[in-house]
C-alpha cells in the first residue's frame, strides 16, 4: 500500500483569519460599500487567498447573498467549482 499525502483543498479547514475577512466584507456591504469599491475588492482578495481559492473558482460573494444561495453556472463543466465556492460560504456563515 502507497503512502500518499492528501491534497489539502480549499475551504476544507476555515481559518479564524478567514472568518474575520468574511465578517469584514459583509460589514462593508452592510455599510453600502459596492463590491467594486477599492476597499471590498482589498478584503475580498485577501479572502481568496486565505481560503486558496483558484482564481477560475467563483467569489463566496457570487454564489449567493447571506440568506439565500445564488442560482448555480449553466455550464456543467463550472458547477463543481461552484458547489464548492457554496459549501465555504455556508462555513463561513456558520462560524459568524
């Protein structure tokens, strides 16, 4: 039998550093601040890569808002992805 280490995917363990970006960002939505603005997109990218999120993987904002999930790609060859970018989010809401 092989030993083999497991590749660690993202959003498999959610750090406490990734939390407190999450909380951060949906503050500054909550403040009225766009998702364009300079000071979400900063937050956001530092989510993504505290999270090791692909840059072809969705944002967690973009597959759904806080109370309800967003409706999934079209593209069947996009939906894994997706799904997964999901299944952070719910994490993510879980732990605020």
């Amino acid at each position: 039998m092989r030993k083999r280490t497991p590749i660690d995917e993202p959003g498999r363990t959610i750090s406490q550093r990734a939390v407190m970006l999450f909380k951060a960002c949906c503050k500054l939505l909550s403040q009225g601040y766009s998702e364009d603005s300079d000071e979400f997109r900063d937050l956001s990218l530092e989510l993504r890569r505290e999270l090791g999120l692909k840059p072809w993987h969705p944002d967690v904002f973009d597959v759904g808002d806080i109370t309800e999930d967003g409706v999934p790609p079209d593209d069947p060859s996009h939906l894994n992805g997706w799904l997964m970018v999901r299944n952070i989010r719910r994490k993510l809401i879980l732990e605020t």
